[in-house]
C-alpha cells in the first residue's frame, strides 16, 4: 500500500546559543489525499507548540517528500517528488523509516 510521507528536520538550540546543538529527523506518514504542504506545516506547528511548551528553541524544514509503499518484503520503498513542497525523496529516508523505531531519527 502506498502513502505520502514528509521528513522534518529539527534542529535544538540550547540556551545562550544561536545555532543548533544538534538535529533529528521525524517522519510523517500519511494519506494520499493529503498535500505534502499541508502536512508539513501541520507538523512543524505543532512540533514548535510542543518544544515551547518545554521552554526549548528548535529550526525546521522538510528535508524530503515523497511517496512510500509498506508492503514492500524489503522494507519500506521511497520514491517520487512532491509537487506542493517542490522536493524528493533523500536516499536516507528508506533506512530512517526502517530503523525510527530504534534510532528516533537522531543524526549523529
């Protein structure tokens, strides 16, 4: 079965720095009836509303769109562009989907 999927990119700013101490990335799986531009501004709300609430301060973007087939015997298959964001697939994402669970999209 094939859905669309978004990958945010989320960057933590420590108190008194003004770059990002370090990233993570989080996928979003969902719907084909659903734009990639409307999931992604979707997520990053309320990533932010949630980092907030904590008192952290965090940079984003969509690091790449696509589509996924689950069903695949070998794991999750990537491809495609989105049309609303303008951006593909990233050779990574395949293995980020199959190790999330794992890993939580830390990048190291």
């Amino acid at each position: 079965m094939d859905f669309k999927y978004i990958v945010v990119r989320v960057g933590f700013i420590r108190k008194g720095s003004t770059n990002p101490d370090f990233f993570f990335k989080m996928p979003f799986i969902f719907p084909k009836s659903m734009t990639h531009s409307t999931m992604a501004d979707a997520a990053m709300s309320a990533i932010k509303k949630d980092q907030e609430a904590v008192g952290n301060r965090c940079t984003m973007d969509v690091s790449s769109a696509g589509f996924v087939r689950l069903d695949s015997l070998g794991g999750p298959t990537c491809y495609g562009t989105s049309s609303t964001l303008l951006i593909g697939v990233d050779p990574d994402d395949e293995y980020l989907l199959r190790t999330y669970t794992y890993t939580s999209g830390i990048e190291g």
